[in-house]
C-alpha cells in the first residue's frame, strides 16, 4: 500500500497509466464508440423463426387501415349510387311502359271505332281501307326516328377561317392587315 501511494523511499514510484491509449495505426480513423438509450433504435426482429410469419408492423398496419378504411367508405358511398340511379332508371322504364300500353289501347280503340263506323256499308268500308291503312302503325325502334329528307336543311359551305395573327413574331403588324 506505501508503495503504491508512493511513499515507500526505498522503492521506485510506479509508473502514471497514460489517460489515452495509443493509436493502434496511424491510418486507420480512430472511431468512437456512442451509446444509445433505451427507445432510440427501433428493434425488427426480421426472421425468428422459419415456421413463423414476421410480425406485423404496428405503424405500418395502422397506415394501412386507415387506407382500407377510406376505401371502403368511398366504395360505399359510390354503390349507393348506383342503387339510387337503379331505382330512379326502373321506375323511368316502368313508366315509360305505362305511357305505350296507353297509347297502344287508344290506338286499338281508335281502329275499332273507326271499323264500327264504315261496318254497316261495304261500300263505305272499301272507301276507308286507304284511310285504315294510313294509320299510324306500331314501331319498335330505339331512338329517334329519321327526319324526312324533305325536312332535312341543305349543308352549310365551309368558310376558310382567317389566320390567327402571330404577335410574337417580329414584322407581325405588316402581315395583320392581309
């Protein structure tokens, strides 16, 4: 213990532990080591076992439902939609299915009652063929009918259209005048 507190006289004083420790080479960087606390670095265990699937990402998978979340509301909102624009286009055909039965038993009735009325004179009946033969007949086509081509307005002539004046082009006030 004198000795190592250095008052032993008769023996020499130890030697002072130098603070740094010499450089193992000059040319390899000295590199220091820094510690981390606890929550610093985020630990992923990649693969611990080969039978068992990674875990899931807690921050990942929340990212992910709220993306699956907002998908599904807008798939939502979008096949109520459709539901409603289903409904409102069977009820248009329901009733566009209504207006032609109707029409259909006037035009019916009409042709009856116009038979009734040239029934009790065979001459008359011969004399109102044409005019039986000329009424409107039932046409299932889709869209609408052709215009005469009586109707139809002769085409227009095409007219050369000017040219745009190009002012960004030096001497442009000389060729605007044409």
């Amino acid at each position: 213990m004198r000795r190592a507190l250095g008052l032993d006289a008769g023996a020499p004083a130890p030697r002072p532990v130098p603070s740094r420790p010499a450089e193992p080479h000059p040319t390899v960087p000295r590199h220091r080591h820094r510690f981390v606390s606890d929550g610093q670095v985020p630990v992923v265990v990649v693969h611990s076992r080969p039978d068992q699937p990674p875990p899931p990402r807690p921050d990942r998978s929340a990212a992910q439902l709220e993306i699956e979340r907002a998908a599904r509301e807008r798939s939502e909102r979008a096949l109520a939609a459709a539901q409603a624009r289903i409904r409102d286009l069977e009820t248009q055909i329901v009733h566009v299915n209504l207006a032609r039965d109707e029409a259909l038993a006037a035009l019916r009735q009409a042709r009856e009652q116009l038979a009734a009325a040239l029934a009790p004179s065979p001459a008359a009946a011969r004399a109102a063929a044409p005019a039986l033969a000329a009424a409107p007949q039932v046409v299932r086509r889709r869209g609408r009918p052709p215009k005469p081509k009586a109707e139809r307005a002769p085409p227009k002539p095409r007219v050369k259209e000017p040219q745009p004046v190009k002012w960004w082009v030096k001497g442009w006030r000389d060729t605007a005048g044409d």
